[in-house]
C-alpha cells in the first residue's frame, strides 16, 4: 500500500524546519505531496525529488524565505492550509493558489485564527485561493476551532512553532493527530488532553529518521474489497492504525465485517500493523456526528459498500462532505442514483437503501479521487457493470490504484 498521505505531507513540512537533516522513508509519491515538496521548495527549503529513501536537510524554525512565485498547491488542502501556518509565522509574503476544485474551499477557517495571531490575510475573491499570507513575529493563541479539523489544528499548531509561541487548540472531537505525534518524536512539548492540544514554545526541532506506514485511506478501498468479495482473504501490511483513522475499520466491524488487526509495532509515535479481511454477509447500520472525524474520508466509500452489500446505510452530522475535493453528498448521491441505487441526500449525510442489484451506469467523479475509487471498488463488485470516467484523478492520493484494483480482483 502508498504511505500515508497526511504523514507524507507532515514529514516534508517538519523536515524542513528541522536543525539537521531528515531520513524520510516510504513517502507517498503522489501529486499532493508533490504540491506540498515543491511550495516548500519554492520558499527555499531543500526537498530533493521524491523517492523510497530522501534526505532532508532542514532550514530551521523560521529558516524559510521569501518565495519569488506563487505557491501552487495543485488540488492539496492540507499544502496550502498546514504551509500557510508555516508561512504566517515567517517574515515574509507568500501567494497561494490552487486549482479549481481547491480554490472552492474555504480558507476562513484558518485565517480566522492566524489573523488573531497576527498574520495578515488578503483574498481576491470570497474565502478562498488565490489568497496572499504576510507572515509575521505572531502571538500565543488560545483557539476554539468550534469543528474537528486536523488542517486548522495544524496550521494553528506550526504558527505557534514557528514562532516560539505558546499555542492551545479546541477542538468539537478530536482529528486526526499526525502533526501532534511528529513534533513530540522531533522533540517539541506537546500536550494533549482529550479534545484540546498545547504546544509549548519551542525553540528547535531535532532531525529524527522516519518511516512513513501505509496510509488507512488507500487500505480502506481494499478492505471493502475483502468483504463485498464472493471468497479470498486480503492482507494490508504495514497499515497506519493511528486510532483516528480507524473509524472505517470499527464501522466495517459493525457491519459485520471479519476484519482482523494485529498491531505490530510503534513508527514515528503512529500505531501500524496488519489488516487481514474476509468476506461476510454484511448488515445496516448508522455513523453519526462524534464518529465522522476518524472516517471523514472514508465516508464515500461507506456508501458504496452498503450499496454494494445492499444493506441500509445512513450517516449525519458531516455537512464538512460538502467542501471537500468535491461536494462528496451530491457527488455520491447522484452516481449512486446513476448506477440505479436507491439514496436519498440530507443536509448533512446521505441515507442508501436496499439497492437493486447488479448496478451499471457512468460515474462522474467530478475530478474527486476518493469517489473515483470508492466507485471503483463498487464497479468491482460481482455483476456490475460500472464505468468510471475520468479515472486518472486518483493520482493525487494513489496513483497505482487502478492497477492494483485489477490485481487483486483477479
Ligand atoms: C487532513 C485532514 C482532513 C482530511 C484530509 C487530510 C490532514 O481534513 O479530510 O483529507 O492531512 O490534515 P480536515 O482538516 O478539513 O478535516
């Protein structure tokens, strides 16, 4: 399986404000991380190309400079939120943009906060990219994101480092907390305690070696696979079991999924292990608001499992589906009708009923990677005939799904 996407990002970013040099193993070769390596490149930062083994040789806490062009950070949200945190922490003045699907998103949500800070934010339209971050000496903050998100945390979190500042985070329910792990192993006083995070003002960031595990997103489509499949057994090695990524895993449990953890060892202060699935008749069941931050990526290919299974499925409280890479309600709602399933859209979720089955039909997955996979692995499912179009934008999470999808299958 690829590395984990939120790791890979976090790996790049804290090398390059580390004193001395990084060992970075297994990092997700895909378009988002590529974004996040070149951004940091163009503010000075020594990321060579990516690789199975890169060295990272770090500019220090606030070693960043001046970037003489603009920061494309490509479809990536975690790029241009986590580097405008670096960035608001640092003398200097930098120009995000993004491609379309990204200049859609909401940026508020984190210029809010770093604008408390200090940090000055200009935008040229509504909230969202193109936007200029002037970055300054900032202030301590004490922040209630009044929502679960790990990029605001994050963002709010390499502020404060950056600076040498005390900051604290709020958070409704706790995201997922990479950011966190990685800056305790570089040997930063963080603190967590239940829903809120404390970062002590820092002063370095020791070089640490890092082997970055397989990402529990891309595994999902494959242990959906071991479980709609008609006999087989799938094993996923190496699998980040980070207990704010696993709520895929507990829910596909709850369906009545066999799905079988050993965790094996501790990398990087993230939990990884291996996954082994079975096939099982599967039941309905219902996600609710306190579970959707640990599957919040996930939650499409949810869909598609119990529409595959056809059993019921009904998920609220996750209205934030519809400012991700795409409005992912409407997104799976309407492919779903357009394979002949029966689901109905809610303001924040979706409900799928008993389905026909087989399905067949054209999915459009509007430039999203995780609905083109979660599609993929529902057109995998025995008797359907589903075509997805535009299947090449997986590439910026898992460029090899495809083909990995055809091997496993057969
Ligand atoms: C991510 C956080 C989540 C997630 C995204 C990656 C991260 O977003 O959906 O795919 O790496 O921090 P939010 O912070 O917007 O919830």
């Amino acid at each position: 399986m690829p590395g984990d996407k939120s790791i890979s990002h976090r790996a790049l970013i804290l090398a390059s404000l580390a004193e001395g040099e990084c060992r970075i193993r297994g990092i997700l070769e895909s378009e988002d991380v590529r974004s996040t390596a070149e951004v940091l490149r163009a503010l000075g930062a020594a990321v060579p190309p990516l690789s199975n083994e890169i060295r990272v040789k770090g500019s220090r806490l606030r070693g960043l400079r001046q970037p003489r062009r603009t920061l494309d950070c490509g479809n990536s949200g975690t790029t241009a939120r986590l580097v405008a945190g670096v960035v608001a922490g640092h003398p200097v003045s930098a120009r995000f943009e993004g491609d379309e699907s990204l200049s859609r998103r909401p940026m508020k949500r984190i210029a809010e906060p770093l604008t408390y800070m200090g940090a000055q934010f200009d935008f040229e339209h509504g909230d969202g990219l193109p936007m200029t971050v002037r970055g300054v000496d900032l202030r301590s903050i004490d922040w209630d994101t009044h929502a679960s998100s790990a990029q605001v945390k994050s963002a709010i979190l390499l502020a404060g480092l950056v600076s040498g500042v005390e900051v604290r985070v709020t958070e409704k329910s706790r995201s997922r907390d990479h950011t966190e792990r990685m800056l305790r192993a570089m040997g930063a006083d963080v603190e967590n305690d239940g829903n809120q995070v404390c970062l002590r003002p820092a002063q370095r960031l020791d070089p640490i070696e890092l082997e970055i595990p397989a990402d529990p997103s891309s595994a999902a489509f494959f242990v959906a696979i071991g479980a709609l499949a008609s006999d087989g057994e799938v094993t996923l090695a190496d699998v980040c079991l980070n207990p704010t990524r696993t709520g895929f895993l507990e829910a596909m449990i709850r369906m009545g999924a066999h799905v079988e953890r050993a965790q094996n060892l501790i990398r990087a202060g993230e939990e990884v292990g291996t996954l082994r699935v079975r096939p099982a008749p599967l039941r309905s069941i219902r996600i609710s608001e306190t579970e959707i931050p640990a599957l919040i990526d996930e939650l499409p290919l949810l869909a598609c499992v119990a529409a595959a299974a056809g059993v019921e499925l009904e998920i609220t409280g996750a209205a934030e589906l519809r400012v991700k890479e795409s409005d992912r309600i409407s997104t799976v709602v309407e492919n779903l009708r357009a394979v002949g399933a029966d689901v109905e859209e809610l303001p924040d979720g979706l409900r799928v009923h008993v389905s026909r089955r087989p399905m067949a039909g054209l999915v459009d997955p509007r430039g999203d990677h995780r609905i083109a996979m979660a599609f993929g692995v529902l057109s995998a499912a025995s008797g359907n005939r589903i075509t997805v179009t535009h299947p090449e934008c997986v590439a910026v999470s898992y460029p090899r799904f495809w083909e990995d999808l055809r091997r496993v299958v057969a």
